[in-house]
C-alpha cells in the first residue's frame, strides 16, 4: 500500500511536470522547422509579387499551378523514398514510358471512333499500373539483388528512357476526347483545372497517408534505423517494394495528367522531371539520410520552383538565368535548413 | 567440482518452480568453430541473473538464440516448461521474450511512443483501422502510463527519440522491453555507454523490472556492477557455462577468476 501510494505521488509529480512543461526551443525547432520552407515560399511569391502584379492575378495563378500538377505526384513518391533513405531516379522516364504504353493502347482500342468513357478509365489504369510495375521492379531490384537505389534507378531511368522510344517514336494524338476535355477542364470559375487539382488532393490524401497510417510510420522508421525497424519486426523489404512500386504508380499518374492536358502522349514527357520532384523534396526540407522531411514540405519545394520559374519569367529573366535560381535556391534552402537543425540539435 | 557444487545450490534455491525460460543443452557452431558447447540456463520469476564471460566466450551468441535472433545447431529452449522453437525475434517476442539491444534500436526520428509500438501499432476500429490508421491517442497514453509504472521519466512522449539523452534512450528501451515482455528481459550490455550516474538510474530501473515479477538476464562487462546487482551469476568459458556464483557469498575477485578461467584451473587441479 505505502509502495502504491508512493507510486501514485510519483505519478501525478511527473503527470503535473508534463503539463506545466512550456515545449522547449528544442521541440518547437523540431516541430515547426519544415515552415520554414513555407515562410521562404511566402517571400519569394512577395517579392515577385511587388515587382510584377501579374502574379498576384488569374493568370499568374494558373501560371504557376499548371506547372505543378506534373510535378507534384512525382515528388510525393519520392518523398516517401527518400524518406526511407532511398532515391529514385527514374520517376521522369517512368512517367514517359507509362504515358507512351497507355497512349499506345488507348490508340489500338479506339480503331476509328472519336473516344469513349471506358477507354479514357482504362487508359489511366494501364498508365498508373506499368508505372507500378515500374516501380516494382526498381523495388525488387534494390531488395532482391541488394544494389543501391541510386544504381537501380539510374539503370531503370537509361533501359526505360530507351523502352518510350521503342514503343512509340512519335506522338500519340489519337486518345479520347474524355481525356482531354478532363485534362484541359477548368474549374471554379477558372482558378483551377482539373489534374491540378488532382494533384492536389493527392498531397492530400498521401499527406495523410504519410503522417497518420501504419505504412507512413514504418516508411519513417526505415529511413531512420533500417536495424531497429527490422527489429520491430517490420519486413522492411516488402515494405521498401510497396515504396517504390508508390512511387512508380504516382508517376504513371503524373504521365496520365500531363498527357490529357497536351492532348497527346509523347516519348519527351517526363525528361529531366526527377530532378525537379528531387530538388522540390530536397528545398521541403527532407534529409536524403532518411527518416525526416513531410509533404507540406514537398508541396512548398514545388511550389517554391513554380512561382521562381514563372516570376523569373513575369520579369523577364532569361531561361538560363531562371535554372541557376533554383540552383542557388536548393543550396539556400538546404544550407539553411542544416543549420536550424543544427541549433535544435544542441 | 566447485562450479557442479554451487550449481546444485542454485537449484536448491528455486526448488518447485517451473523456470519461465530455459534452455537445454544448447550447442552453437559456426563451420568448425564451436561457439556454444551444451549450455543449460534457466530464469525464475524476479531474479536478476547476471551473464558473464570473456569476449568470445558466447554470451551474444547465447542472448541472440534465446532473442530468437539466431537458430541454435542443437538443444531446446523451453518457455513456462514447453518446448518451443524460436525461428525469429519477433517468435520470441511473441512468446514474451524482450531484448534491449546493446544499440538500442530506437529509430531516433520516431517520438517515444512511435518507438515503443513500432511494429506493434495500435490501429483504430473499421475500415480505415484495416488500412492502418494510427490510434495516435491510445498510444500516447499507453505509453504515458507504462513509462509511468516504470517510474521513467523523459518529458512528453511526443519528444523525438535523436532529442534525448543517452540515459533517457536507454531507459526508453528498457520501457519498451517492460511494456511488452510478459516472460524475460534479456539485456545486453544496457550500460555500456552510459555515464555513472545515468548508469545508476538503469540499474534502478532494473531492479524496479524485477521486483515486478519479471526475471532479467543481464550481459554485461561491468562485474561490479554484476555483483551488486544480480542474484545470480553464470560465468561463460570457452562456450561452456563453469559456474554458478551467488553475489551474496562470493566477491568480484572470485567471480574475475571464473571469467579468466584461473578458478577453473584451480578446482580441476584440486578435484
């Protein structure tokens, strides 16, 4: 009984101690670090604002939203692989080499006809299921023969880069009008179309996904102590394989997007798109060592590329001018987000 | 012999009792090296028992079988009397088995309590409780109080691992071992890497572990430490267990000769 009660005072002592705890520097650090991306983010579209008005305007908005839907689905797969302490290269053929097959299938089953429902749902299935397998197989190459994801994945982006063109050398033009009037619909009042949109609701829903599901701990977890992971008892390959067969399937969704709103399918989309959906991750504040870094952070970093590209163009800095930008962005962006962990570390 | 003498003692001691862990002849070997050579070992309800042994005597090859970490060449490992066969860690822990590595294995981006169920999560009710929808809640709390009953104290469960002190680390594998094992804890150096007076807040933990009910085998290199604390010590020669000490009637000086082997030479040559 004296044991118990002893137990008991000790137990409300330290229950008291928690709550009248004020969250240290350390913890606030560590827990609102990653607004730092949205505080930057905030600036830049500031900055651009006052020097050109446009961007505050509809057009600008649709400037910079139509170029993030492609990139935004992209750089959710690769948030989770880099959350495992992966990279996957190869998300931008992916994309190109699902928006080709599914191109090519959607042709073979329109014959002559202007389009169908059916055939616009099914192409979308077949591009989000060969970036699957894509992904599937950069999965079981990485855990099977046990190379690293940076090796697997620079193969996958050659073999699959080639694999477009074998497919399909030109444009595809002959999909379903569905299609593109999906790609190409505006909505609200024209604040919006709809594969930005989906984009959208796909940080959503994997946001949420990431954050508050089992496989979105376990992702963390691996990323963090592959070891302690196994440990507790998570079969961290087949939980890897699912990763990048996300990642593949995602990028299959971008192809899809990018093509209903071209009106076509071409062996070109997709090109150089990993190292934007790397760099948006990156500039989000995740560490490529794994185990840290969100979609809030992802969805700033892409954003952050739209409004420097499309502000760089509202102020008529040449293209080449526009890259470097976004080169010193990632090293500011990155440098800075070392150094405020490396004060909540202390 | 000395070593057989004491062991009858021992048995003496826990006469009637079913063991809840031991193992039967235990043998180990890797190719032609022999790292375990027919070891017996049994745990009983509250006791502290502490394992020591030179490097290379087999004590990790030994907590890694019982862990279910690695598969024994022969022998049986018996839990609550029954014979089972320990194919991974997470079989042993299913058992009620609970290891705390001499890594810790904490993820150190995971909060305390992501540590503590990783693996393990509680997921709410329904659909979206199929597809692994985290009772973030629930596991706060579960871990809040289970800390509590373990009189560890580390802040907010919702601190991030890689944020604590080792101490703190240390007791949060501890708590994760208690949480969870329902059988024996099995430690493997759980000090090491501690400073004294963190050190002294582990053994504490320890002995709160087993005045619990839980049985604790301890590996460990700190022999006074071993001597204070433990209720029993095995001593690992050449993968061989040569003796059964009991702290209460034997000094460090005594158990240090075991380890080195002096003592066994002794007796052989005095038997």
């Amino acid at each position: 009984m004296a044991e118990r009660s002893v137990s008991m005072t000790d137990t409300i002592r330290s229950a008291g101690k928690r709550l009248g705890q004020k969250p240290s520097s350390k913890e606030f650090l560590d827990k609102y670090g990653s607004l730092w991306t949205v505080l930057v983010l905030a600036l830049v579209v500031l900055v651009f604002g006052l020097l050109s008005s446009t961007l505050f305007t509809q057009a600008g908005w649709e400037a910079v939203s139509k170029s993030t839907y492609e990139y935004l689905p992209l750089a959710i797969g690769e948030t989770f692989v880099i959350l495992t302490g992966g990279i996957d290269l190869s998300v931008g053929a992916v994309l190109g080499f699902s928006c080709v097959v599914s191109g090519t299938v959607m042709e073979h089953m329109l014959g002559t006809s202007t389009g169908s429902l059916g055939i616009t749902v099914l192409g979308f299935v077949v591009g989000i299921a060969v970036g699957g397998l894509c992904g599937f197989l950069n999965g079981i190459l990485i855990t099977r023969l046990r190379l690293p994801p940076f090796i697997v994945t620079l193969a996958t982006l050659y073999a699959l880069g080639g694999a477009t063109y074998i497919v399909s050398e030109e444009p595809i033009y002959q999909i379903p009008h569905q299609l593109v009037t999906f790609g190409q619909q505006s909505l609200f009042g024209g604040w919006f179309i709809a594969p930005v949109l989906v984009a959208l609701a796909c940080v959503v829903v994997f946001g949420v996904f990431l954050s508050r599901f089992r496989f979105g701990l376990r992702t963390y977890a691996i990323g963090s102590n592959r070891i302690a992971a196994e440990r507790a008892g998570i079969n961290v390959r087949r939980h890897l394989v699912w990763v990048y067969v996300l990642a593949g399937a995602l990028a299959g969704l971008a192809g899809m997007l990018v093509s209903a709103n071209f009106a076509q399918t071409s062996p070109l989309f997709g090109n150089n798109d990993e190292l934007a959906a790397i760099a948006a991750v990156v500039i989000g504040g995740a560490s490529l060592f794994g185990g840290r870094g969100n979609l809030l952070g992802t969805l700033c970093g892409t954003f952050l590329i739209a409004v420097l590209t499309v502000g760089l163009v509202l102020v008529q800095v040449t293209a080449f001018w526009q890259e470097v930008t976004i080169g010193v962005v990632i090293v500011l962006a990155v440098s800075v987000d070392q150094l405020l962990r490396s004060v909540s570390q202390r | 012999m000395a070593a057989t003498v004491q062991a009858e003692e021992g048995k003496s001691a826990s006469q009637g009792k079913t063991p809840l862990l031991a193992a039967r002849q235990i043998t180990k070997h890797y190719g032609s090296v022999q790292a375990l050579r027919g070891v017996d070992l049994e745990l009983y309800p509250g006791e502290i028992v502490g394992l020591v042994g030179d490097n290379g005597a087999g004590k990790s090859t030994l907590v890694n079988i019982l862990s279910g970490a690695l598969q024994p060449s022969g022998g049986t490992i018996l839990v609550d009397g029954d014979e089972v066969s320990l194919n991974s860690s997470i079989e042993a822990r299913n058992r009620g088995i609970e290891t705390v590595y001499q890594d810790l294995a904490l993820a150190p981006d995971l909060s305390v309590w992501a540590n503590i169920f990783l693996g393990r999560e509680t997921t709410r009710k329904g659909f979206l409780g199929w597809l692994g929808w985290l009772d973030r809640k629930a596991m706060s709390t579960d871990t809040e109080r289970s800390l509590d009953r373990t009189r560890i104290r580390i802040g907010s469960v919702q601190s991030k691992a890689g944020q604590l002190s080792g101490g703190q680390r240390q007791a949060i594998a501890v708590g994760r071992a208690v949480a969870w094992g329902s059988k024996v804890i099995l430690m493997d150096e759980p000090t090491a890497a501690l400073g004294v007076e963190q050190q002294q807040r582990v053994v504490e933990l320890i002995r709160t572990v087993s005045k619990g009910g839980l049985p604790v085998l301890l590996v460990t290199h700190n022999l006074p430490q071993v001597h204070s604390l433990c209720d029993r010590v095995l001593v690992l020669f050449q993968g061989q267990l040569i003796a059964e000490l009991f702290p209460a009637q034997c000094s460090v000086e005594e158990i240090v000769s075991w380890i080195t082997g002096a003592a066994l030479t002794r007796s052989t040559n005095g038997g």
